[in-house]
C-alpha cells in the first residue's frame, strides 16, 4: 500500500506541474518576418491569447519558456537561433510558426535553413503562408496537450527533474568541442587566406 | 530626356563608349572598363549632366555568353531630375573579372559593391573595405553566378538527428567551422 501510494504521488505531482504549466506559457517570439504580423494579431484583443495563458511575451529568452520562431531563418541567422534556444532554462517549448519556420517554405536555396527543426528541437508546426490566428491558437492548444502528456522535447529529455524546478545540466545539450553555446560567425576567425 | 546625355556623352567622351541605345524608354550607354571612372566622374561634375546620385550598383551574369558579366550602374540627377544606365562588360577570368570602385565618387557604391563582389565574385578595385557584406565569411563561391548550383547549402550549423532536407549537394563547413550540436 505504502509503495503504491509512492509510486503514485509523483505521478500526480506531475500531473499538477504540468497542468500548470501549460496555461503559463511565457513566448519568447523570434520573429524575424512577415508572420509576425500575424503574432500580433494572436496576441491582440480579436483572437486574445491571453484565453490560453500565453499573453504575456517576454523578450529575453532567460525570462521565456516558449520560443515561438515567427518568419524565415536564414543559414548565417540559425547559430543565433540556436544561442537563443540555448540560453533559455529548462522546462521549454519551441513552435515554428508559418512554413518557413517550419521547412523552408518556397525557399529552397543557398541561403534559408529548410527548417528551424534543422538546429533546435521543435515540437509544434503550425503551417501557413502566414497561417491563420486559428490556426496559432489550434497549434498552442495542440503544445497544451503535449504539455500536459509530458511529451514535449525537454520533458522527454529531462524527465521528472522538470516537475520540481531542477535540471541537471549534464543531461542537456552540449557541443561536440564542449562548449555549451555557439559561436556567432562574427566571433571566429577566418581560417584561410580568402578575401574578406 | 536622357537622349541628350547621350549626345553629351558622344560629344565628350567619344572613345568611351562601346554602343549606346534605349530600352523601354531608359537610356543605356555601354562604356569601356578603362574610362568607366572618367565616364563617371565627367557625369557626376559636369553642369550638363550632374548625376549626384548613385541609385543602385548591380551585375548581371549572361552564362555562356562573351564577355559573361555586365555591372549595371543607374544614374540620377537630383537637381536636373534626369537618369542615365552606364554599362561595363567583362569576362569572368580572374584576370577579368573586376572594375574599378566608383566608392570615391559616390559613398552610395560601398555597400553595393560588397554586395555584388558577394553574390557574383565581381572584384573592385580600390575598394576600401572588399569583403562579403551579406554571406557569411565562411562561404565558398558566389551564389547568384548561374553555375552555382541551385540546391547547395552550406551550412553553419546542424543538429545530428537533424530532419533530411532534398539537396543534393548538403555539406557543413570543414574543420573549424563545423559547430555540430548534439
């Protein structure tokens, strides 16, 4: 009796943290292109995001547990990405809002990522050119969901640690050098005689 | 308008030019290499034509065709509010491929210069600061030239279990470069 009641306790416990975490959503929202016209529109008073708990934007990604990656991301923009995601603490979500965000979109040339997913792990799409604010708000009831089935990428990764606020780094994505953060283009150095 | 610069331009500088005409009502005036500044300057000084504005610097690339690269300069003047489209033809050898820099004549040519020096390899020389403005450093070639091929990537950075993508020719930057995130 005593350690079935153990086993389940957690396991409420769980149940708790994630129900209140899926209506406390804080965005981060990376919005580089046309797509965030429609983020604002989501988060203006029609469509009222406010219903689902996520209103409250937060523009620094150490404040954030949502990335919301709003627009295209080009190749020289995506270790950025990448430092964003990377800086924000654990537990955290991302949504590729629109298909550039989410593959590419009709940009299949040298110079857009095919995908945010192709440096960070994502766990909502919402397609659309820009999508509809039916459509974000179906994607985030979509994030609810997986939320509260502790589905979403970091729950997998960190497991139950994230019920109770701590993360062991260990567990977390590192570089292959070691370092935990990427460099930005600008930071290395030329390593042959090209032009500049 | 423009017609009259033309004739201007036949009238001062005859041994410049290579051909002049007019496309969809815009005057074209094709220069050689070596009196592009001279053209230039003279269309920039001159109380005839005054052409104080530089409004854009471009290359276009006819591949398979000789000489394969025109560098499109279009003129305007502010004052005489009148254009003017000067054209330079060169090939795409190493020894070839490049103009003199129009930067000291007007600062509206660096940042397009280092444009078109990024995307088609155009050299100009005398440019103060020669250096991609728009690809990372790390890039190899020049994008926008017809022969690069059209699903080449390069890459700054991937995640391993990253989805499959359909270019053929995927590759992350060698060595360094490589920021491979697990």
């Amino acid at each position: 009796m005593a350690e079935s009641s153990a086993s389940y306790v957690p396991t409420l416990l769980q149940e708790a943290v994630n129900w209140a975490q899926k209506y406390s959503l804080f965005t981060y929202p990376f919005a580089t292109a046309c797509c965030a016209m429609e983020f604002m529109s989501v988060m203006g008073s029609r469509y009222d995001v406010a219903r689902f708990g996520a209103e409250f934007p937060r523009f620094s990604p150490r404040q954030a547990d949502l990335l919301i990656v709003i627009g295209t991301i080009t190749e020289r923009q995506a270790p950025v990405l990448r430092r964003i995601y990377d800086q924000m603490p654990d537990p955290k979500w991302v949504m590729a809002f629109g298909v550039c965000a989410s593959t590419g979109g009709f940009y299949q040339n040298y110079t857009v990522l095919p995908g945010a997913d192709q440096v960070i792990p994502v766990d909502v799409y919402v397609p659309g050119c820009p999508p509809r604010p039916e459509q974000v708000l179906d994607g985030l009831m979509a994030l609810q969901k997986r939320i509260q089935e502790h589905r979403g990428h970091c729950q997998q990764e960190i497991g139950n640690t994230a019920a109770i606020g701590y993360t062991d780094r260990r567990k977390l994505p590192i570089l292959q050098d070691g370092t935990s953060m990427t460099l930005l283009p600008d930071e290395r150095m030329p390593q042959d005689g090209r032009v500049r | 308008m423009a017609q009259r610069l033309l004739e201007f331009l036949a009238r001062e500088r005859p041994a410049a030019l290579v051909e002049t005409g007019a496309h969809v009502g815009d005057e074209i005036a094709v220069v050689h290499r070596e009196h592009l500044v001279d053209v230039l300057t003279l269309l920039r000084d001159h109380v005839e034509a005054r052409m104080n504005m530089l409004s854009d610097l471009t290359v276009v690339d006819y591949l398979g065709q000789e000489p394969r690269f025109e560098v499109v300069y279009q003129l305007y003047s502010l004052t005489l509010k009148h254009r003017l489209r000067i054209k330079v033809r060169i090939g795409d050898g190493a020894d070839e491929c490049w103009v003199p820099t129009a930067t000291p004549l007007w600062h509206a040519a660096n940042w397009a210069e280092r444009e078109a020096w990024d995307l088609y390899g155009v050299r100009f020389e005398g440019h103060p600061d020669l250096r991609r403005i728009l690809m990372y450093e790390e890039f190899v070639g020049h994008p926008l030239r017809k022969d690069y091929p059209q699903n080449a990537r390069q890459p700054l950075i991937r995640r391993p279990d990253a989805p499959p993508t359909d270019d053929q020719t995927t590759r992350l930057l060698p060595d360094s470069h490589d920021r491979r995130v697990s």
